[in-house]
C-alpha cells in the first residue's frame, strides 16, 4: 500500500514538473499583465528587443524579413496599398502573411499592423470616407466623432489592420499650413472635445483600468495614436515641419491640452511631430519626451516616431543617422518608423546599445511599452485577422453616418443681405437651375488630401461615393431641369438659359502636408472666373470646398448666399439635404476666417481681431417640414 502511494506521489510530482516547464506565463491571459510582461521579457535577447522597436513599410515587409528581423510592426504609407483597389481580402491576406513570418519567430511576438485611417479606412478602395477633421470640428458634436471612431475602427478591422495613426490633435494657429484641414480646430478646448473619437477607435475604459494605461476594448477595435507630440499646428508662418516659437507657458497652455485628454482617454500610442520648438527637433526632445509625456503625464502606451522623423535630426536628412539613433531613442522614442533601411537602424542601435551610449534601461523601457499595447490588443491571443468584418467596409450604415456628419458639418456664412429675403433653403421644385464649379461632380476633390492616395486623387474613378451634383439631382424635383456645366467661362450663357438659380462648387485641389502649404491661400483662377460669370447674371449659392479657410472678401458681395462645406468626403448627400431644407445648418465655423492673409497668425483672443467672420459664427436655418 505505501508502495502504491510512492508511485502516485512521484506519479503526480512528474506531471506537475511537465505542466510546470509547459505553462509560458506570457502566453497565458489568465496571468497578470505585468507578470507577462516581466516573464516575455526575461526570455528576449538584445536582438529581439531592438526588432519589437521597428516599422517598416509592407513594400520592404516579407515573412522572412519578419522572421528573420524580429520586426515589431509594419505599416502602410500613405497610398502604400498591395494592389490598386485592392479588395478586404486581399489586405487580410497580406496581413496575414507578415504575421505567419512573426509567429514563427523563437518567442512568436505578433507584429501590429498600422495605417493612417484619418477620416475613415481612407487609403482604402470603396472605404467611407468621412469629414476631415476641420469638417467635424465645425460640428461640435463629441458623440457624432465618437460613432466615427467606432465606425472607422470595424472599416479597418475589415482589412485585418489592428492600428490607426489617428487623431491629428494638432491646434491649427495657421491656416497657411498644409496639415490644417487635419485640425478640429484652433481652438484647444474644441480639439479636447474631440479627442471623444479615441473613445470610438479603441473603445470606453471601465473604471478599473487606471488613468494613462492604453485600453483597447475588443476585436471590433483598434489601437489610436494621438499626434503629432507636440506644437504641430503652430510654426512660423504655418509652414510644415518648421519650427513653433512659443514660450513653455504658451505649449502648454495651447498645444498640451489635446495630450491630456488623449491620455486620459486611454489612448495607445503618441506619435512624435516632425517641427521644433524654438529651435529643438520634437524627434530629440528628451525633456517634453520622457520628461513631460512619460514621467509627468505618466503616459503607459508607446511613442512612435512619424515617418523617417529621426533622419530629419540632421540637416540635411540622413546625414548623420548614428547620432539620428542616438538623440531620437534616446528621448524616449519606443518605436522608430524605419520605412525602408531597417537594417541600417538596427546594425546602429545594437552598436550604440553595446558600446554603452544607449542604456540597456532605454531598450527596456521602449520594449515593455510595446509589449504592453500588444498584451492590450489581444495580439498574443488572436494574432490573425478576423474575416468577419469584411461586411462593414463602405456599408449603409456608415456611410448614413457620414452623410449625418456632412450635414452638420456645414457652416452658413452668407444668406441674402440684410434687407433681402434668405435664398436658403433652396426650393426643390424649379424650372430649371445651373449646377458649375470644378468640384461639383469631383469625389476626388470633395475629399481631399489622405483619400485612396497620400496626396489625394482628382475624379469620380478611384472609390465609391456620391458627389454634390449627384445629389443634388436626387434631392430637386423630378420635373426640374439640372444643367451642369464645369467651367462656365461666358457670362451670356447663364443670362440666356433663364436659370431660376445657381449652385457654384469651387475650391482647392487635394493636397497633403508640404504639398498644401500656402502663403496666398488663394482658390484656382478657373473656379473664380466660374463664381464672378455665374453670379453676375443669377441668384447664386457658392459652396465652397476647402481644407480651411480661404480669401474670398473681394467675391462675397457678389454671392447671395455661401456656405463653408470644408472636405466632406464620400458622401455629398448630406450637402443637399442642408441646401434644400431637409435639415438645417447648424455648423460653427472652427476657425477664424480671415480677411487677408497680411492678418495671418490670426486667432480668437488675439488683441488684434478683425475678421471677415470670427471663429463661431455660422447662420441658423430651420428644415423645412413636407406637407
């Protein structure tokens, strides 16, 4: 009998040593967070560490570069797409792919995948592409935002992507630079307002999760990024990538508090911004870094630097990528965008990590951060993509949702003088009116910049979506003739075709970042000689189509009426619904509009404030009710 106990004690004793060597702490998400975090990280050799700190673009990306590299994450750069428009299965399967190559690595530390969907999934085919930002900031509505995060989170979780470089909480102060239209606002308490999209993109913290601490609410979700750290929106002249003079009270007091919310909102990464202040490259800022983002707003996710932002260190870029290395991880960067010469930065940082310049506590830090998203994400357990929401992309809903922001989005500036009678809401029923303007019947230009391309794409061929013209045809009577003519070059072609009146649809062309700076702010002369020949000989309505505010004081005079409709994306449907009176404007302008560009820096509070419409202005219209 004592026998037969020894047997079954020694019997259990091998058993529990099996399942004992068997149980990877790291992998099991019954365990503790930091417990997985401190048993992965104990089992990681240098070279490992060093791979979960790199992005590289999906063109460089492969299994074997995944395997072989230990790379962290991969991403898509603007307009960076496997196969021009490509399917959701074609993306999944491309994800995928790269993710085979990580599993297989020794430790199988999942990559996560990343893609600027900054008003929508919008490098992707047939994807609903909303507002831009500026748009949306005019329709001070955190709850509206907030369903867009949820709604562009399940458009990139179509495509198997788990990661969104987004929001921009950048505070316009110019409208001159090129990235404005990515702003909610110049003013900092709007663009705090909308930092509710985190909220949607990742998902709402339950209460136990503490202040600071990334949050990532399900499959459904997906990592955010809120950028660019920090004073994006206010360089010199508004020119990109330039340097922000500002004195430290003033960075804090307009350029942080987006931070601040973001955090709070428990979102997951921070990008670093391309400019200066006063003189310092934001990529080698170790005091507002791991200074003031790590220590003192305790921020727990991982910071990510843009794209090739540490070769910009140096002037010119690249020239001196070792000290690159060296300054930019060594403020506190924990992932470096290395587009395309990963090896080049890993050879460097393994160098300076074994010759002592960079602390082996620096990898440590960046790596734990990184570990701790993906632990969040859910990564370690479901590394692949879920074909489940290929349904979502560009679906009904969203794109309803879409219109309804278009639609509150817009902001009336001009409605018949003082004396007339308003021209809006539009009747529907007329014998025939004249639709003109370069970007009447251009999806390509009413979305903008960051649409199916980085620098956005002209014409009705490259998605799906509605434009103004289309509906306004599907709005008006079926008895009312819709003429549409592009250019309208001759003033006696409008005083002899008896148009009852007219919709003029001009704007900029699509632009991104540099390409969009500009010190004139003024539209294309073809859109304007449209405006002056319709406008003269008609009742006119000028919408106009732009990433920010532009010079228009010479022109309003002849406009009976003008509304702002910013970038309002794929869905100009909710145009229409506003200009016939199925629903009212509602929007405030989120910027102020200038007069001239001499004005310019100029913004709300300033001692010298003389607009032609001040930030908050926008006229009010009520639906007209159907009989």
């Amino acid at each position: 009998m004592g026998r037969n106990i020894t047997f079954l004690f020694l019997g259990f004793l091998a058993t529990w040593v099996i399942a004992t060597a068997d149980h990877i702490k790291y992998k099991d998400p019954k365990e503790p967070l930091n417990i997985r975090l401190k048993d992965l990280m104990d089992r990681m050799t240098l070279e490992e560490k060093i791979g979960q700190m790199v992005q590289i673009d999906r063109s460089v990306a492969s299994t074997d570069v995944m395997k072989n590299y230990f790379i962290g994450s991969v991403l898509s750069g603007g307009g960076s797409v496997p196969a021009k428009q490509a399917s959701p299965q074609v993306w999944i399967n491309m994800v995928n792919e790269f993710q085979n190559g990580s599993m297989a690595t020794r430790l199988g530390i999942p990559m996560v995948y990343g893609i600027d969907a900054v008003h929508g999934n919008n490098n992707i085919y047939k994807a609903t592409l909303f507002p831009h930002n500026v748009g949306l900031g005019a329709t001070r509505d955190p709850d509206l935002v907030k369903r867009i995060g949820a709604a562009t989170a399940l458009e990139v979780r179509a495509t198997g992507i788990q990661y969104a470089f987004a929001p921009c909480i950048a505070v316009c102060r110019d409208p001159r630079w090129g990235r404005c239209f990515e702003s909610y606002s110049e003013d900092h308490k709007v663009v705090q307002k909308m930092t509710s999209i985190i909220l949607g993109l990742q998902g709402e913290q339950p209460s136990t999760v503490g202040k600071g601490v990334p949050y990532l609410g399900g499959r459904d979700k997906v990592a955010a990024c809120a950028k660019h750290f920090v004073g994006d929106g206010g360089t010199t002249k508004g020119i990109n990538e330039n340097n922000t003079v500002i004195d430290r009270h003033g960075l804090l007091r307009i350029h942080m508090p987006g931070y601040y919310n973001s955090i709070i909102n428990g979102v997951s990464t921070v990008m670093i911004s391309y400019s200066s202040w006063n003189g310092v490259k934001m990529h080698e800022h170790k005091e507002l870094i791991s200074g003031f983002l790590k220590n003192t707003l305790r921020f727990r996710g991982f910071v990510i630097s843009d794209w090739q932002g540490i070769d910009r260190i140096s002037t010119p870029a690249h020239a001196n990528y070792t000290y690159s290395i060296l300054a930019g991880v060594g403020a506190g960067i924990d992932m470096i965008m290395v587009p395309f010469n990963y090896t080049e930065f890993i050879d460097g940082l393994t160098t300076l990590v074994n010759t002592n310049y960079i602390p082996m506590s620096r990898i440590n830090d960046a790596v734990r951060r990184i570990l701790r998203v993906k632990f969040v994400m859910g990564l370690f357990e479901e590394p692949f993509a879920d074909t489940s929401f290929v349904k979502y992309l560009g679906c009904k809903e969203h794109r309803e949702l879409a219109r309804e922001a278009v639609r509150k989005s817009l902001v009336l500036l001009k409605n018949g003088e003082a004396t007339d009678e308003p021209l809006l809401p539009l009747p529907k029923k007329a014998t025939k009116i004249l639709v003109a303007g370069t970007h009447a019947h251009n999806l390509g230009n009413q979305c903008g910049g960051w649409s199916i391309e980085w620098q956005g794409v002209s014409g009705n061929n490259q998605t799906d979506g509605t434009t103004i013209l289309t509906a306004i045809k599907n709005t008006v009577d079926k008895d009312t003739e819709v003429v549409y003519q592009e250019d309208v070059s001759d003033i006696k072609f409008v005083e002899n075709n008896n148009f009852t009146y007219a919709i003029v649809v001009i704007g900029e062309p699509p632009y991104a970042e540099t390409q969009g700076d500009s010190l004139n702010l003024t539209i294309p002369e073809q859109g304007l000689n449209t405006l002056q020949n319709v406008c003269g000989a008609v009742k006119c309505v000028v919408v106009l189509v732009t990433g920010r505010p532009v010079v228009i004081e010479p022109l309003v005079h002849q406009m009976d009426a003008l509304v702002a409709a910013w970038l309002p994306g794929s869905e100009g449907q909710g145009v229409a619904d506003v200009l016939f009176g199925d629903y009212g404007f509602t929007g405030k302008l989120p910027r102020t509009w200038f007069r001239t560009v001499e004005q310019l820096p100029m913004n709300v509070g300033d001692e010298k404030y003389d607009p032609l419409y001040p930030f908050g202005f926008g006229l009010t219209t009520k639906p007209i009710k159907a009989n």
